[in-house]
C-alpha cells in the first residue's frame, strides 16, 4: 500500500472511532495487533476445560453459562481492586477478569486503562511509574482501593475460600510482551498452587495480538488460551487452531456471521464466551445459543438471575430500539475489520495461505 492509500485508511478509521466504533479501535493498537505471525509457531496448549458452561439439570437448556466478574464486581466496587475481587467471589460468580499492566520498575498490576487519569484522577501513564508512587494511590471510587498487583490477587486466589474460582487474564498488547510475559510467568512462581488445582486448571491467558501465542508459550507452557476479539472474520482463522477458545464481543456474536461462528466454534469443541453482558434480554440469548459464559459488571444480579431455584425462567426479548445500535456495531466492525485487512495485509488468505481453505471443524 503506498503512503498516501495508508493515510486514507487511517482517515477511514479515525472516523469510524467517531462514529462510535470501539475506542480499542485505533490504529496504534491495530499497528500492534498487525505485526503478529502466531499461525507459523508450533506451539501446543491445552484446551481450556474450566471455562466450559456449567451442566445444570434444573435448567430446561441442560446447562448455563458461567458468571465471570469484568474488573471484579465494578458495578459496586472500583474496577480492578480487591474490594471488587472479593466482592464478585461473595456475589456468587464463578470467575474474574482483570487486565494486567506494568510499572516501569517490572511490577505485574491490575488496571484496564494505560494511564492513571480515570480511575486514580492522575494524568501519568503507569508505564512511566514506579510501584511505590503508585501504591499509595486511591482510587477516585468510593470506597477508596489502591491499585493492586497481580501478586496481590493471585494470593487470594490461592486462599481455599477461593479455591474454584478461575481467573481470565486480559493481557492488553501496547506493551513489552516478552517482559510482561515472564513478569507474569515470575507471580505464578512465587505463589504456592492449592494441591488438586494448579495454576493451569484455573488461569487462562486471554491475548488479544497473535505475536502472545508463542510468548505465552515460553513463559506459561501449559496455560490455556483465549483470544478476545471484536472481529468474528479474525477468530475463525484460529478454528484451525487446536484448543484455543474465545471470547467474543457480544454484538458482533448477534450477526449472522457471529451465530454460524458460534455453531462452529461448537463442534470444535471450543468454548466460547461473551463480553460484556450487562442487559437480560442479552443473557436470554446466551443462555439459548449455550454459550459457556458472559463476563458481566454485575454478577450479583445474574446470579440471581440464573438461579433456578427462584423458578423464575430468564426470558426477555431485546427491544426493538436496541436494533439499530446492533446493526451500527456491526457495520463499523466489518468496515474495520476490512480496512484493517487492507492497510496490514493481514486477510486469512494473505497472511495464513496454510489455513485459507475454510476451515473444517467436523
Ligand atoms: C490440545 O489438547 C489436547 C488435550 O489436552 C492435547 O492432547 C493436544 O496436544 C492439544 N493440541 C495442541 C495443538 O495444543
Ligand atoms: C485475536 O483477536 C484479535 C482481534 O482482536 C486478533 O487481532 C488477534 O490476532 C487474534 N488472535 C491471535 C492468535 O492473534
């Protein structure tokens, strides 16, 4: 592509963000996620059994999808801190997501912004920081938590109250991947697993940019992987991907391309989980397609939702005014992901001949 067709593409995104496209979305991270060549690696993982839905007789589905903690419970508590770690395991849910970042000192923290300035009302990025500076912040949340490290919750994750809960690390890839990978890998080490539920069975490595597979490789052998994406088009290269499962933005999966990746990803036995389900209607249509699990702000509510000995059935419909927000996602999703494809060169056929016949999954 010549200069000036890149800085059209670049324009073309720039006005999708406007319109309302991700803010993940932006052409630094889409530069990130472009240099990856994970296809080519050999590496081998297994699959990721404890995030499959959970059987459950009393639903009439046979089985519903499991709760998971976006940022802890954050509804109620600052995202990402302890109060909201605890809070979600108290709530009922079954899992937590959390984002990892590093100081610049090598510390494994827990903040799903690159910069202080939202949660802490700080305007410094915590690449630029040091742990010490950072540990005594508050957050501007009531009520006020320090930012903890991943040494923090893995600790308490290793407590036997918490001995089933399992943990989905968001490794955000505007970082150095190979130091935030043995930085990671390093926390493992140092916390003790409980005796019948290693680390392995009960973490798994959510990346977001294809150069992570062989990182996590090397620094986690053994730890099971989800790739999270917006894009349904780039998932279904990883299909032909032994054991990698995924976790899926909620909107693209409604799409009709979404509904036929979800029958596949099925009978490849990959689990497939969405984010970020907040609406009834939403966790109806997860419960119906039996999808493993939503990644939810607020558990509490569906845990209470989903519990069958309230006798009350989840059924909602989606209102008919969420509609042309669906179509508005998906539309700038598919624009960006093609333009994306046009400006990287990245396309199943361009970058991965070895997997650009479709892939079979029977
Ligand atoms: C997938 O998982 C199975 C079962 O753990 C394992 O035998 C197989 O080698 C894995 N495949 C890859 C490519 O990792
Ligand atoms: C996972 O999804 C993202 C899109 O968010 C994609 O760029 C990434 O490369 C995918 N997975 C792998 C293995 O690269």
């Amino acid at each position: 592509m010549d200069a000036l067709s890149a800085k059209c593409a670049d324009l073309v995104l720039s006005i999708l963000v406007c319109l309302g496209a991700p803010p993940l979305l932006n052409s630094a991270f889409l530069g990130t996620l472009a240099e990856s060549s994970a296809l080519e690696t050999d590496a081998s993982f297994p699959p990721p059994r404890f995030i499959r839905a959970r059987s459950e007789e009393k639903s009439s589905h046979g089985q519903l999808p499991q709760i998971i903690a976006h940022r802890g419970y954050n509804t109620k508590f600052p995202e990402n801190s302890m109060a909201a770690f605890r809070g979600a395991i108290e709530a009922g849910a079954h899992a937590l997501e959390t984002d990892v970042r590093l100081t610049r000192d090598g510390v494994v923290v827990l903040s799903h912004d690159p910069t202080l300035m939202r949660c802490f009302g700080v305007e410094k990025k915590i690449s630029d920081c040091d742990w010490e500076y950072i540990s005594g912040l508050q957050t501007l949340k009531e009520p006020h938590e320090s930012m903890p490290r991943l040494l923090d919750l893995i600790e308490f994750l290793a407590q036997p109250d918490a001995a089933s809960i399992w943990l989905q690390l968001d490794i955000k890839p505007d970082i150095n991947a190979d130091e935030m990978m043995s930085r990671i890998a390093a926390v493992f080490k140092q916390v003790p697993e409980s005796p019948g539920s290693p680390w392995k069975e009960r973490v798994v490595l959510g990346f977001w940019a294809a150069k992570y597979v062989p990182l996590c490789q090397k620094h986690l052998p053994g730890f099971p992987l989800v790739n999270i994406t917006f894009s349904v088009a780039y998932a279904e290269q990883f299909l032909a991907m032994d054991n990698i499962s995924f976790v899926m933005m909620q909107a693209t999966l409604l799409s009709p391309r979404g509904r036929n990746f979800i029958k596949r990803a099925k009978v490849a036995g990959r689990q497939v989980i969405s984010w970020t389900v907040n609406d009834e209607y939403d966790l109806d249509w997860v419960v119906k397609r039996k999808l493993d699990g939503v990644i939810t702000d607020d558990p509490k509510r569906f845990v209470d939702l989903m519990d069958p000995s309230n006798g009350k059935a989840i059924s909602a419909s989606r209102p008919l005014s969420k509609i042309p927000g669906l179509v508005r996602i998906n539309f700038l999703v598919s624009t960006f992901s093609w333009l994306f494809g046009w400006k990287h060169g990245y396309g199943i056929e361009r970058r991965f001949p070895l997997f650009s016949s479709r892939v079979k999954t029977s």
